[in-house]
C-alpha cells in the first residue's frame, strides 16, 4: 500500500513540477514580447508622432491668428504701437501654453499605451497560469503589442488641442472704445455722450423748443 502511496505522489509531484516549469516558460516567452527593447521606443515614438500632431493643429491656428491679430491692428490704426506689441506678447504665451499642451498630450499619450501594456501582459500571465503554452502565450502578446499599438494612435490623433488663443474678432470694438474714451466722448457704462432734445445748445438757447 504505501508502495502506491509513493508512487502516486511522485507522480503529482511531478505534475506539478511540469506544471510550474510551463508556467515559468510562458511566463518568460510573455515578458520577453513586453520587454523587447523596440515597444520601449515605440513609446518614444508614439509620444512624439502626438506631439507633432498637434503642433500643427497648433501652428494652424498661429497662423490664422496671426492673420486675424494683422488685420484688426491695421484697421483700428495700431500697428507698430503698444497695443500690437502686448497682443503679440499675450499671442507668444498663448502659443508657448499651446506647446505644453501638446507636449502633455503626447506624454499622456505613451503613457496610456504603456499602461495598457501592463494589462496585456498581466492578462497573458493570468491565462499561462490557467494553462495556456508558451507558444501561445508568446503569439497572444505580440497579437496584443499590435492591436494596442494600432488603438493607441488612433485614440492619440482623434481629439484636438482645442482653442490655443484668445478671440481676436474684439480687438476693433475695444480700439474704438479705448478711443472714445481718451477723446473723453463716453460716460461711464461705456455710454457715448451725444447732445439731445432739451439739452443746451449754448448761450441764449432755452433747451426747449416751447
């Protein structure tokens, strides 16, 4: 009987050997995909392919900007003066804001890939600890590299940078009332002062037409 009783644990015994040798091989053959020295610069080149992305967006809307700014200083007469020069200031840090916002998105970028990475790679282990091979293990992860690579730059170029700088449609309006005012033609609520009925038209008049 206890011949038996070896025999059958060692033979579990080896089971379980083998099962924790699979295990360690898929295991291996999983991180040796996730470990490839080429996804850790696929991160680097995601973060900066998102980067550029929206620094065009960004550029476009420089230029229109820029375009936008011209046109309503030359209208209101304020080219080369103090008022071009603090819009073109205000214009520069807007766009200096619209390069850390493109910046920041290329990092959350390669970190959003990086993240779902480690979810493959923990789902894969999971599924070698159920049994799957290492054959397979290893097929799994380059499948999931590809696939998390492909959604990643389409989630990455799918949004906008959104609006960069500040409305330049104003800049006439407030021109002309800044005018005004040092023409000492407003009173105060922005109201433009204009003689009326009844008002004083100058010595010798009633202000009335009774």
């Amino acid at each position: 009987m206890s011949g038996g009783n070896d025999s059958a644990t060692k033979a579990a015994q080896q089971q379980q050997a083998q099962q924790q040798a699979a295990i360690q091989s898929g295991t291996a053959a999983v991180n040796k995909v996730f470990d490839d020295p080429s996804r850790t610069s696929a991160y680097s080149k995601l973060a900066a392919d998102t980067t550029a992305y929206y620094t065009q967006q960004l550029d476009q809307q420089k230029a229109q900007n820029d375009r936008q700014m011209n046109f309503a200083q030359a209208r209101a007469g304020q080219m080369g003066g103090s008022v071009a020069t603090d819009q073109a200031t205000q214009a520069g840090k807007d766009y200096d804001q619209g390069v850390l916002s493109a910046e920041r998105m290329g990092q959350q970028a390669s970190a959003g890939l990086q993240a779902s990475d480690q979810q493959e790679r923990a789902s894969l282990i999971a599924a070698v600890q159920g049994g799957l091979d290492a054959t397979s293990a290893s097929t799994n992860a380059a499948a999931a590299l590809k696939s998390g690579a492909a959604t990643a730059t389409a989630n990455a170029t799918a949004g906008s940078l959104g609006q960069a700088f500040g409305d330049m449609s104003t800049i006439w309006q407030n021109s002309q009332t800044a005018k005004a005012l040092r023409a000492g033609n407003l009173y105060s609520y922005n109201t433009v002062y204009q003689p009326g009925f009844g008002a004083a038209q100058g010595p010798g008049t009633s202000g009335s037409f009774y």
